[in-house]
C-alpha cells in the first residue's frame, strides 16, 4: 500500500504524454500574486518593474537602465527640472543624486555605475523615470493586512500611479493596478 501511495503521488507530478510515457509538466511562467508580479531577481528588478509599468514605454530592463542614465546626462545642469521625493524637492538631477545617493561620490560615478547591469537601482532612477513617464511611483512594503506605503517618488500632478512593493533584500516586485492604467505617451 505504501509503495503505491508513493507511486500515485510521483505520477501526479508529471503529465502523461499520448504515447503513455511521463514528462515533466511544462515550465511555469511567473507567479502571480494576487496584489503582484514577481521581477527576476538580476540586480535589475527595480528597471523590470519601471518597464513592465511603462506599457512599452521601455521596451525591456536593459534598454530602460540605459534610458535614465542616457535622460540623465542630458539633464545635467538643467535646475529647471524638478524631482519630488516624498515631501522634498531636489533642483535638477545632480541635487537629487547626490542626496539620495550619498554612496556615489559624484554625478558621473553614479552614471557609470547605473549603466552595469550589476547595479540596483535607487531613488534616483525612480525620480528620473518619473519625469520622463510623467508617473508617481508609490513604494509599499507587504505587512500583516496588507500592504503599508513607504515611499512616493514623483510629482502630485502625475498622469500615471506606479505601485511597488519592496520585497526585502533591495528586490522590487511589481504590484498590479485593477483595472490597468492607459498605456504611457512615447516621452
């Protein structure tokens, strides 16, 4: 009895061709919660969740990171642009990195850092994106009920809500507005 018992639970693990042999069943795609979409963990979950929320806007993490820091350069200098972090706003793009990113010793190191893929992203890359998406990004953190919100980068007036949630361990999931929102303008 033991030995079909186990049996039974091991065939329910694969699916049965119809020729009769077993397989193992077909790659799943990633999970979805019911509040979320889990990124890949590749340092560059917070650039997935920025392109899977832009609606093609960003056609992949890669190309993303690569925009920012590209938007980045040629906004150096412009104090006309403006980054809300919570209730601070940072006078152009060098304001706001360096007082989000104090770990970066000057604009060009924080550039080159963000262009390898082995660098996460930080508050800067969310206030760049937001100006670029005309979006808020609100960061949330999962907690016993729920969700509890720990951070908002980007204008009040933005056209577009983006929701985080920060997974712990600087991983960043996507969490999903119901119904979605309207594909983003080309910037």
């Amino acid at each position: 009895t033991h030995a079909h018992t186990h049996t039974h639970t091991h065939t329910t693990a694969l699916t049965r061709r119809p020729s009769g042999s077993l397989t193992p069943p077909a790659p799943r795609r990633p999970a979805l919660s019911r509040a979320g979409r889990r990124m890949p963990a590749d340092n560059s979950c917070m650039f997935h969740c920025i392109a899977d929320s832009s609606n093609g806007v960003f056609s992949d993490a890669a190309s993303c990171r690569a925009r920012i820091v590209a938007t980045a350069e040629c906004w150096d200098g412009h104090q006309q642009r403006t980054f809300d972090v919570g209730a601070t706003t940072y006078n152009g793009v060098n304001d706001l990195i360096a007082a989000v990113c104090p770990s970066a010793s000057s604009f060009m190191e924080w550039c080159d850092d963000m262009r390898q893929s082995a660098a996460w992203g930080d508050v800067a890359v969310l206030g760049i994106a937001s100006a670029m998406v005309n979006a808020m990004f609100k960061v949330y953190e999962r907690r016993v009920g729920g969700h509890a919100l720990v951070a908002s980068v980007g204008a009040q007036t933005a056209k577009f809500l983006v929701r985080l949630e920060y997974a712990g361990r600087s991983h960043y999931n996507c969490l999903l507005l119901r119904p979605r929102p309207r594909p983003h303008p080309a910037p």
